[in-house]
C-alpha cells in the first residue's frame, strides 16, 4: 500500500530529531511480491529508494529525501526450527521479539544490546552484543537471505546459492537489495548472568585503568560493556555492565572482579532472561532527540585513551550525551576474513560516542567530533560501519580491511546503479 507525502512527511521514530529527510511516499509492504513491487514502481517512476525497517539509524537513512520509502516493519513472521537451532524471520523483527519468541525453546539469537533495533538493519551491518565472545557477531550468524535486488528480482543467498553475496551481506550493509527474510543462527544458553557497576565519578580514571586487564583477558563466555554517561541528576558515573553466558554456577565468580574495581555507589548482577536484559536498555533512548555519532575502535584502554575518556565524560553540554563501550574479542575475532565482509577482527574496544541533545537545547555535536578527534591517534584504522556517516571517507576507506576490493566488486555486479545506499562503502581505495 502507498501512503500519501503528509503521512510520508513524518514517517520514523528515530530518536534522530533533527533528520530533515521527506520521502515521496511509502510502500508498506506485507509480502515479497509487495516488496518486488515497490522496487519496480521506483525505478518506473525514477525515484530514490531507502528501506525501513525501524527507523533506529542515527543519519535516518531509512528515509531517502522525495523517495520511496519499502517499510518492511509489518514483515515480522518468526518460524523456529528447534531441532537446526535457527529461525526465518521476516525483514521486520525487533531484536527483542525475536529473543522473547525463541525462548520458549530454549534458544537465543545473537543480538545487539538495545532490544528495540531490528535484527537484520544490525547484522547487516555487524552487530556487536553480549554474546560475541562466544559467538561472534550478528552478521557472523546470518545462516541465509531472500534478497530482492534493484531489477525487482528475488534471490536465495546462502553458501551453496550465491556465497559471495552471502559474504557480502555479512557486514556489507544493505547496499544490495532489500532483505524481505533471513535465516539466523539461534544457540543454546539459558539464562544469563548480567547486571552494572555503578562508579561515582570521581573513581573514573582509577576504575577504566583497572578496568583494562580485565577486558584484554575475558574469556569468550564474559563480555564486559562500559557506559560513561549521566544519572537523573545530572552526576557524571561510570557503569561496568559484564554479562556471563557460560555455565550458570560460575556466574558469580567470574563476574566478581567487576564489582572490585573501585568502590561502587550499586552494583546488581543476577539471573536475567536474555530478552528481559536488551529489552531493559531500550528505555535510554526514547524517540524524538537530536543525535550525532560517532565511533573509534581502540586495542586496549591505554593511559592515553583513559584519559580521553575522563576528559569526554567531565566536558559534555548535554547530560543526554555518553560513552557506549563494546568489547570485540573471543569468537568474533577467530571469524575468517573468507566468511563474511565484516572487516576488522583483532580484538578491540569499539567506543559509541553519542551526542544527545533535546529540542531546543544546546547542541552536543562538536562535543562527539572532539572526543573522536582526542582519540583519532590512539585508534585502530577503520570504524564501526553501522555508525559511521558520509563524511568518515577515512574510516569508511579502512572498515573493511582486506575484502574493501571484493566488497566493491559485489556491489558493482548487483547494483551497478547504486540503488540501494545504506551503511557507506569505500569509494577510493588508493
């Protein structure tokens, strides 16, 4: 169905306040045919086209400006094979719903850390989340794709139909077509064990230079985030939010060195249900903010980089606005450059800086571009693709490493046209 400009006008819920984007209309698609429709219809009517499935892309690249908009978001069957540990999920699924879905088996799906972000917006992009240490990223668990390209034609990607696509969508982004369903890894974990370490402020500097052992040496089944960011009250703190997925009767002890790294003001690690936890942080980020990211991947939380990050907690204008540290190591790290486009797997802390501001308030843009410039020299080439933006051509150039010429050739070969223009591409490898 095609929605009119005025509903088209106001179409996301990002909590990207400030994106100025106005779609020509909207497909809201309900099937693949609906899909293969849309994409023909465009390209009758010479229009841009974007893909939305939930709107969470801080840049709203959901919304091409006086395009069409294919809204798969109704697109949300879940099947579950039990007995292959996978489930087909159409191009729709929140994170959360999945997670809520295949627990009723006893499974869980790789996902990121915020239940309300779709399932295949992250893992085309990567995915980083709790449980990468053990099995690596979103992206690493997309099993296979029903792709439609820029011709309106479906195709089946998998490792026997397609492996090069398979591989491109691994990480590439969805800069190939429009993903109506997938098959996605599930694995079988239980109950996790995984709370915060709340630290006062002034305990900062003390708290991420012990802090950083611990996360050189986690084992694959203990992945550690760090927060930096403000409470109700304003008051800086530094949160330590570890989540333990191995045997449960070794949670406590392997999560106790967190709540030793300085004298917390709360510390509360327990049992959770894996869909209850990424559901839990979705409440930080309401819709209707203003918001400028940006990302660096640092090797390990050197004195330098400490420092940086105390000075980028103590300077913020907004008390929205905070450090989301990802830690990338164990299983995500041993994941052959050959199966999946995904392009750096040394192990790294991947620093979300988020500038976060309400309408009408001072901006916190310039705060995010001098905490990545403060951490430029000490950072690893290349960035989190899901984060970086149009004007990051150095850290775009460098995200994908060693298959950047392989990913381009892919593309040419789908999309030669450029149709589709979601996460960015290198566009100069010299």
């Amino acid at each position: 169905m095609m929605v009119s400009q005025s509903c088209a006008a106001a179409y996301w819920r990002m909590p990207a306040a400030a994106v100025s984007s106005r779609a020509a209309c909207v497909a809201r698609c309900r099937t693949t045919a609906d899909v293969q429709a849309a994409v023909r219809i465009a390209h009758a009517l010479g229009l841009p086209l974007s893909v939305f499935s939930g709107g969470n892309d801080w840049l709203g690249r959901a919304v091409r400006d006086r395009g069409l908009v294919i809204d798969v978001s109704a697109m949300t069957t879940i099947e579950v094979d039990v007995e292959a540990r996978t489930a087909r999920i159409g191009g729709g699924v929140r994170s959360d719903v999945l997670a809520r879905e295949t627990e009723s088996h006893g499974l869980t799906p790789v996902t990121g850390t915020v239940g309300l972000v779709h399932m295949l917006g992250l893992s085309l992009g990567g995915g980083y989340g709790p449980l990468e240490g053990r099995f690596g990223l979103a992206c690493d668990n997309l099993v296979s794709a029903e792709l439609v390209t820029a011709d309106g034609t479906v195709r089946v990607v998998d490792a026997e139909h397609e492996p090069d696509l398979l591989w491109a969508l691994r990480g590439g982004g969805g800069n190939f077509g429009v993903v109506t369903a997938a098959v996605v890894r599930l694995h079988r974990i239980g109950p996790v064990y995984s709370g915060m370490v709340v630290y006062p402020w002034s305990q900062a500097e003390s708290v991420l230079t012990r802090l950083g052992p611990l996360l050189t040496s986690a084992p694959d089944e203990l992945s550690v985030q760090t927060i930096i960011a403000s409470g109700r009250d304003g008051a800086s703190f530094v949160a330590v939010m570890p989540t333990w997925s191995g045997a449960a009767e070794r949670g406590p002890e392997a999560t106790a060195p967190v709540s030793a790294l300085g004298d917390p003001i709360s510390s509360q690690i327990e049992p959770t249900a894996w869909h209850a936890m990424i559901a839990g942080v979705a409440q930080s980020f309401p819709a209707g903010r203003h918001a400028h990211f940006r990302t660096r991947n640092v090797a390990s939380f050197t004195p330098r980089v400490v420092r940086s990050l105390v000075e980028a907690g103590s300077s913020r204008i907004s008390s929205l606005s905070a450090l989301s540290i990802h830690p990338f190591h164990g299983a995500a790290t041993r994941v052959p450059v050959a199966e999946a486009a995904f392009g750096e797997r040394r192990p790294h802390q991947m620093i979300e800086i988020v500038g976060q501001w309400e309408a009408g308030a001072p901006s916190d843009a310039a705060w995010a571009d001098r905490v990545d410039a403060s951490l430029a020299d000490d950072a690893m080439p290349g960035g989190y693709p899901n984060l970086l933006g149009p004007d990051d051509a150095d850290q775009v150039r460098d995200a994908y490493g060693a298959g950047a010429g392989r990913l381009l050739t892919i593309k040419s070969r789908i999309d030669s046209d450029n149709v589709f223009t979601a996460t960015p591409l290198p566009v100069d490898l010299r």
